[in-house]
C-alpha cells in the first residue's frame, strides 16, 4: 500500500471512530439519527440520499427537488414526501439550467455548462423559511442536508438565525470547485461564519476545497471529549498531511 493510500485509510478509520460514515454519498453524525428522526434533503436529485436514510434509519421528512424531470421519477419512501421547487433566497420562479449530468442542473449556468447545458425550464422557487412554514414543520430538524448547485450559499446566508439554530446537523456540498467568480467564494465565506457564529462545528472533508462540507450543531449536539478530539484536531492534521503530500508529488513530477 502507497503512503498515500495508507493516509486516506487513516483519514477514514478516525472519522469513523468519531461517529461519521457517507450515507448516500454525504457525510453524517450517525450516531444522533434515531428512528424516525426528521430530515430535509435539499437537492433530492435521484432520491438516493432520503432512501438510504428511510431504509437504515426508517427516518421521516422532505425531499426537495428543482428539475421537473427528476422530481417525477423519484423513489417512494415511507415517510418521506417530496417536492417540485428550487429552494433559494426568494419566492417565485427562477430559471434552472438543465445539464447532461443530472447532478448539475443548477440555477448557475456555469456549473451546468461543465457537462454541457441542454436547455433551460422556469421552476417555481422558494425560501427554506417559507417552506418550514407552509409545511408547518416542528422544530428542531434532526438533519438538513444540502446540495443545490451553487444555490447553497443563498439559503444559507437567507436562513433566520432562529431556524438554523434548530438544526442539528447540516451536510452541505458548496461549489467553490467549480464557481471561480469572486462574488460565489465571498457568499461561502459568508454562509461559513454564519454556521459558526450560530455555534456549528465546520468539519471539512476535502484538503483541497469545500466541497465536502459537515456542519455539527454544538449547542444541540454533545460531542464526547475523544469525538472533539478527532474532529478539532486530528482530522485537520490527517486533511493537511493529505494536501501537502500532493503538492509535494506536484511539484516533483511537475517537469517529469
């Protein structure tokens, strides 16, 4: 095994022994998912999230998805209801640029353009605040997840301070990887201070961006003194250790 594998697999064994596994391709705090707990899945895509957390956690809530096309082939889940909208910083309709990777239809064009844009729809847009009103949600939410396609700053940085505050875990995929422009990497910055001034946890999973983002309310969620340990302080280490070595490698092929 490389050193570099051999790090990966450290990386993984510590989160793990801090309590985060992927369930569907994000990463959560299983441990505090109960049966029933409630979730909100932003970006349901294919429904491959919410269906992993009904089937292993039998978990309840609401699915949310932009594409019209999507949305109508989504799997039926107990508990789980589902829904036609883009959600963002207003209420009304918005433009949704459709892509040949169904993962990037997005309300950014320059993120659907990176697989080819294949025309656009008008879909009908709302607030996260409104919709928690409108379903008459009760509060606190057990998991937010979030992975809209650029739109993730907006209703991050447009969420009451007293609706985040009642979230208990939010895994967020932001897209500073594929938005280059000045005004998206100040939105995520902001929509980062703001999860930590209301007391989140950032725990980051990709040493090169924040694609991979895990939010922990620690106001809501009692982290034991060894899982503070390896998210604080271990984790960190492990991710930079994993940067360097790849710039290190970098720059020695770089004239190979």
């Amino acid at each position: 095994m490389s050193f570099f594998k051999w790090l990966h697999t450290v990386v993984d064994s510590n989160i793990h022994k801090s309590g985060i596994y992927d369930r569907g391709g994000h990463n959560i705090l299983i441990s505090v998912i109960e049966q029933e707990s409630s979730i909100i899945d932003l970006g349901a895509n294919k429904g491959g999230f919410y269906s992993c957390m009904s089937e292993d956690f039998n978990c309840t809530g609401y699915a949310i998805e932009a594409a019209p096309q999507l949305f109508n082939l989504l799997p039926v889940c107990h508990g789980i209801r589902t829904y036609n909208y883009a959600i963002g910083k207003e209420n009304g309709f918005v433009e949704l640029f459709l892509s040949n990777e169904s993962e990037a239809n997005s309300l950014h064009q320059a993120i659907a353009s990176n697989w080819g844009v294949t025309g656009s729809v008008t879909v009908p847009s709302i607030t996260l605040e409104k919709f928690i009103n409108d379903q008459k949600l009760r509060l606190p939410v057990d998991l937010l997840k979030i992975d809209i396609e650029g739109a993730e700053t907006d209703v991050i940085n447009t969420m009451p301070d007293q609706i985040l505050s009642q979230i208990k875990q939010i895994p967020v995929e932001f897209h500073d990887f594929l938005i280059h422009n000045r005004e998206y990497k100040i939105a995520m910055q902001e929509a980062i201070k703001k999860l930590r001034r209301n007391n989140f946890m950032i725990i980051r999973f990709s040493p090169y961006d924040y694609r991979a983002i895990l939010a922990i309310n620690k106001n809501l969620i009692r982290l034991t003194f060894i899982q503070k340990l390896r998210l604080k302080l271990i984790h960190p280490f492990l991710r930079n250790m994993i940067f360097s070595h790849t710039r290190i490698w970098r720059l020695l092929n770089a004239h190979k």
